[in-house]
C-alpha cells in the first residue's frame, strides 16, 4: 500500500524516521563511550598484561582471564541445567498439555522472566547458599554452583517462551502426517515437530546464553566474587567472579579517568561484543529459517 | 500378533515420556510458587505503615523503606516520560513507514542488539555520558535516561506488535476515504492498537523498576536522610536497597529484608498483573 507524499506532513514524518532510527543512533552512543572510556586501558596497561591470571587493581595488576573463565563456567553450568529443563517444559506446554494447564503454565514461566534479579540474588544469598554449604558440606555455600543455578532459574524463561512459540507455530498439518503414517505422538514430538521448531529452539537458547552472561545483581551477590583461577571440576564449589560482577562491584570506588576506570570499560567492551555476537547468531537463526521456508515455497 | 505387542510398547513409551514431560515442567514452575510463597510468608510480618512510610535508622537497621519506594517511583516514572514518545515513534516508523530494505533491516538489528547488552554495560554508558560527560551527575534524570535506552528496545518491539495486529482493511479503507498516512496512523491505527501499546509500555516499565546495575552509578545511592528534592538529586531506590540491605550491612534482621523484597516484588509484580489486565480486557471488547 502506498500513501501519496504530503508536503504539510513532512514535518511529523521526518520526526518519526528519526525516532525510527533511534536504535541504531543509542547503539552507536553506546559503543562510542564504551570505547573512549575504555580504549585508553590498551596504552596504559600492556595487553599481555589482561591475559594474566591476577586481578588486583591496587598493585596495578589487571588479569581479567579469571574474571573471563569465571563468566563461562557459570554460563555453561546455568545452561546445562536451563536448556533441558527449559527445552522439555516448552514441549510439555506446547504439544502435551491441555489447554488450561497451558495457558496457566506459560504465564507462570513468564511471571519468572520478570522478577527482578536481586530478588532472586536475595534469596540465593540468605537460603539456597546455606542449603547447598550444608548439603554439599562446603566452607562457603557462595560458589559457582549457586550462581549458575539461579541464572539458570533466570535462562528458563526466555528458553521456555521462545522454545514454546517456536514448537506452536510448527503447522499442525506436519503433525497430522507423522500421526497419519502411524507414528505416535511421542515419536511425533521428536522425529517431526521439535526438527521443524529447530531454528526458534535454537534462538531461544541463544537468548538464555544472552541473560546469563549477561546477568549482574545475582551473580554479584551468590558467586563468592573470589577473582581466582578455576581448576578442575571443584571450580564449580569455590567462589568465582564473573566480569559484570567485577564492573558492578568496583566501579563505584574507582576514580574517573585513572587506569582502573579504563579497565571496567574495557571489560564493558568484552561484554559488548559477546553480547552482539550472541545476539547476531541468535537472529541470523531466525533469518535462516525465513529464508529457506522461502525457498520451499516458491 | 506381533504388530500390536510393539503398538502397546509404544503407547507405553509414550505414556512414561509424557509423565516425565510433566515431572520436569512441575520442577520448572515449583521454584517460582516457591520464591513468591517465602517471601509473602516471611515479609508480610514486616509490612505495617511506618515501614512503608517511614525513613531508615539506626543503620537501615530498622524503620521504614519510603525513601526507597519514592525514588523507584520517580526512576520508573522519568523513565516512562523519555522513553515512551521514541519508542512509540519508532514502532509506528517500523510498523507504518519503513520501507523494506537494508536501512530498515539494518534498524531491527540494532533493536536486537539493545534488547541483549547487559544492564551493568548500560550502566557503564550512563556513568559514561549522563553522569560525567553531560555533567549530570548522579541523579534521578540520569538513572532515568539510562533505564530509559535499556527499557527501548522491548517497548518498541511490543508496539510494533500491537500496530501490526491492526487489520491491513483498516487502513485500506482510510485512505480511500481521502485520508493522509499521518491522518491514517492518528485516528485509525494508533486508537486500535493502544491497548497492546500500554502493554507493551507497562512491561517495559516493569523491567526498568526492577533493574539494580544501569542505577548502581547513575543515580541510587546507599542513604538519604532525606527525599530528593529535583532530578538533578540522587536517590535511593528498592532494588538496589534490597542489595545493600541483603550484602552490605551486618546484623540485618531478615524480616526488614523479606519485607523489601516483599515490597519490590509487589511493585513489579502489580505492574505485571495491570498489564495483563489490559490486554485481556482489550481483546475481550475488540471486534475484529
């Protein structure tokens, strides 16, 4: 549909295209002051010097591999318990339950996605962390292993919501061919629908990766914050501290402009990138399927 | 027979699968009953009216959280001010003007890309350019303005949701009648979607009135005696109380800290629950 150009209308039009491209001008903004503000901690500190395994800003140490190590082992042990508990509840939801038990589930789920992390980084630190010292009969109970679980609590409902969607908008005529030619529904699930729902489930466990890593207040309050070297499979029963962790806990005391100051920045960019290149997967996911259901169809 | 033994074996596969379908989706959903039953349980003993109206003492060791509550209101509601017209500009620009191509695609990343970037970077950026470049300080517009960039990409993307969820015959029929695109999107368009753009709004706002790190240096700090009295004061705020509280003073009593978090959880929970008040009985009335 096409609206003729009115010249007394140019005026809101040009408003709306600017705010249209608002996105792109606030990521630009963002990635400018990551980099003025962070850049300068390359040409103070030798970049040999970040990949050093001490963290101790006072004595002008700056090993942020720790801090890097820290991020991906509670990432991975969150996604190891969200993406199975997550995957089997959206296929639970989507093509097992009723649907009243659906539509009492999935808003339930979701209601997780919005409490508000330090909520949950409260709860881990005054009861989850005393269950599991006492259980596991750990010094402390405030290890990558609480950490990991509440961030899997926070990865379960975006894999959930987006897993659910995904396995919904499966065409029910492919279910009805596997159910004609004589599978079950279990076989069904499995053989036809969830590699139909492949790419969304895909980008649903992007997105979990995303608010894992990306996580702040919970990790900040049941990790421990020990900047130390992880070693072995004990790693996930020491404290560890993860890079936002790092920026949220120290960045109130630096002072602006010094070495230290650059340096949070600078793990701000290695946030930022991580996170643009979990985000640009995720979706290319989501193009890809466009693209091929495209190529079926015409 | 043999047909039918390996029939019953599969409909017994099928029917343990599904139990341990639901088992998981139990486990999935138990700890969300769990966390919301604890904290009613142990914080509604604190709840009274000097705690929701009274100022911290003795250390935030007693006394009430008001100062708290007020400033999460004005960072929730600052936010809502900047950020509502552009994202509303922006999803009518998607959903309306934008032309498919390389621009447009090049938009809808971007969007990703904000929704992905971690609060405690966003908080980077507003120390960066709020806090110090501008000279605001920390401050209320300052969190305000930060919780405002992270809070953009969900409102537009809910927006544009409910714009397209407006029948195309809707706007067919305007501009038949004579009308312009901006006439069109005003009186048709926009009145049809608002429901879903208020939706879209409070969602947005419920995250923003959650989120402890873009306000760690931009504008919460640990006490104030006593409320800000502009936007260019700093401010305390229930999030990031119930972080201070819950890690930085020793000797707390649990009760004050359940009864924040209690406190918080209402908060966001209620703008949750007005949220899905509105849609529903939006789409109850709606007749198309």
């Amino acid at each position: 549909m096409k609206f003729p150009t009115i010249k007394s209308e140019s005026l809101i039009t040009g408003i709306i295209k600017i705010t249209g491209y608002s996105a792109i001008i606030f990521v630009g903004l963002i990635f400018y002051f990551l980099i003025s503000e962070g850049l300068p901690a390359i040409t103070k500190v030798p970049f040999s010097e970040f990949l050093k395994t001490r963290w101790y800003p006072i004595e002008d140490y700056f090993g942020i591999l720790p801090m890097l190590v820290g991020s991906f082992i509670v990432t991975v042990g969150a996604l190891i318990i969200a993406v199975p508990i997550g995957l089997l509840t959206a296929i639970y939801i989507s093509e097992v339950a009723s649907r009243r038990t659906k539509e009492f589930l999935k808003p339930l789920v979701e209601l997780l996605g919005g409490f508000p992390s330090v909520v949950l980084g409260f709860l881990g630190l005054l009861i989850l962390s005393q269950y599991l010292r006492e259980i596991l009969n750990l010094p402390t109970g405030l290890s990558a292993l609480t950490g990991a679980l509440i961030l899997a609590g926070i990865a379960i409902p975006a894999i959930v919501s987006i897993s659910e969607d995904a396995l919904d908008a499966v065409p029910k005529s492919y279910r009805d061919a596997s159910l004609a030619l004589g599978a079950t529904e279990w076989q069904t699930i499995w053989w036809v629908t969830l590699p139909a729902a492949k790419s969304g489930v895909l980008t649903a466990i992007m997105l979990g990766i995303g608010r894992a890593i990306g996580e702040t207040m919970v990790v900040l309050m049941v990790t421990g914050n020990a900047p130390m070297m992880p070693k072995g499979l004990a790693t996930f029963f020491n404290p560890t501290r993860t890079m936002t962790a790092t920026i949220a806990a120290e960045m109130g005391e630096v002072a602006n402009g010094s070495t230290h100051y650059n340096v949070l920045f600078f793990i701000g960019i290695v946030l930022f990138v991580i996170a643009l290149i979990v985000n640009v997967t995720a979706s290319t996911f989501v193009f890809r399927r466009k693209k091929r259901s495209e190529r079926i169809l015409s | 027979m043999k047909s039918r033994t390996s029939a019953e074996r599969r409909n017994t596969t099928q029917r343990i699968g599904f139990i341990f379908l639901r088992i998981v989706a139990i486990i999935a959903v138990l700890p969300i009953i769990a966390i919301i039953a604890i904290i009613v349980y142990k914080g509604a003993s604190a709840i009274s009216w000097e705690f929701i109206t009274g100022f911290p003492s003795n250390g935030m060791r007693s006394g009430g959280i008001w100062p708290a509550i007020v400033g999460t209101f004005f960072l929730t509601m600052g936010c809502a001010i900047l950020v509502t017209p552009v994202g509303i500009g922006a999803a009518v620009y998607l959903a309306e003007y934008a032309p498919d191509n390389r621009w447009t695609q090049s938009i809808r990343i971007a969007i990703i890309n904000l929704a992905g970037i971690p609060s405690v970077v966003y908080g980077l950026f507003g120390l960066g350019l709020f806090v110090i470049f501008l000279n605001l300080g920390i401050s209320i517009v300052a969190g305000a303005f930060t919780l405002a960039i992270m809070t953009l990409p969900v409102i537009i993307t809910t927006t544009e949701e409910a714009l397209r969820a407006v029948p195309q015959s809707f706007r067919v029929v305007s501009i038949s009648l004579g009308a312009t695109q901006w006439q069109t999107v005003r009186r048709i368009v926009l009145p049809q979607a608002l429901p879903g753009m208020i939706t879209g709004v409070i969602l947005g706002l419920e995250r923003a009135a959650g989120e402890t790190a873009p306000i760690l240096f931009t504008a919460a700090v640990f006490y104030l005696p006593q409320l800000p009295s502009s936007a260019l004061d700093p401010t305390m705020a229930l999030p990031y109380h119930l972080y201070v509280i819950s890690t930085q003073v020793p000797g707390m009593e649990p009760e004050i800290q359940y009864g924040t978090a209690l406190v918080l959880l209402a908060f966001v929970l209620g703008m949750n629950l007005l949220a899905t008040v509105v849609r529903s009985r939006a789409r109850a009335r709606r007749q198309w």
